[in-house]
C-alpha cells in the first residue's frame, strides 16, 4: 500500500541487465559537447558515463527545470557559509558522491586531493562503472 496510490515505483529487477549506456562524447578541456559534420559524436560504455558523470557534477542541482532532481551537483550551495575549511571539503566530497550514485550504472565514487586554491575547490573523482573504472579533476 502506497501513501500515494497514483505514483507507481516502476518495479526492477535485482538481477535485471541494464542497456549500453549511450551519451553525447565531451571535450573536457573545453568543457563542450563534441561535434562532427553538424552531428554529435556519440561514445558507449565507460566513456559515456565518464561523459555523464562530468556534466552531472558541472550541473548545479535544483536549478534547472529541465532536469530532474536526482540530478546535479550542490557544490555551489557552499559558497557563502563561514564553514571550516574542512568542513567544506567533506561536504564537498559528500555532494560528488550523492550526485554520481544516483547513476544506476556507477557503483563506487571516491574523491581524492580535496583543496582550496584560494576560493577554488579542486579534487580528483574516481569512480567504478558496470563498465569499469573511470576518473576526472573537478
């Protein structure tokens, strides 16, 4: 019984395959999609999720109506608190791995190298795919 009968959890199952995961391949120097003759270039696999995950963390989350609110970063909600310096990295660690979890197809995040540069917040992402594993700097 459901306190609201009208929205169903779609039932899964356990054991239930997920498909190749296919996504828009990202320059991520840049920070922009990749294009080939007027069409995205489109990467499967592990490159795909690395794809999502990088945009996933760059995307702020409550922000845009567009997306759903599984997804997205909060980092920018630590701009402004008089936290402790590692109070922020902790939670910045926190808000990387609550954001990539939410991805069916990643299993694990660490985060490593958490600093400041001055007011500039930088780590390393690690994180273990159905594919295997994957990294970027943020």
């Amino acid at each position: 019984m459901s306190l609201f009968p009208m929205y169903q959890i779609p039932a899964t199952s356990q054991g239930e395959a997920l498909p190749l995961y296919q996504d828009v391949a990202m320059d991520y120097t840049t920070g922009k999609p990749m294009w080939r003759n007027g069409d995205p270039v489109w990467v499967t696999g592990l490159e795909a999720v690395k794809s999502w995950a990088w945009r996933a963390v760059a995307t702020q989350r409550f922000r845009w109506i567009s997306f759903s609110w599984d997804y997205g970063c909060e980092l920018l909600s630590l701009i402004g608190y008089a936290y402790q310096s590692s109070t922020k990295l902790s939670e910045a660690r926190r808000y990387v791995q609550d954001c990539l979890l939410a991805s069916p197809y990643i299993t694990n995040v660490d985060v490593t190298n958490e600093t400041f540069d001055g007011d500039t917040l930088h780590m390393d992402v690690s994180f273990t795919s159905i594919y295997g594993g994957g990294d970027f700097s943020v």
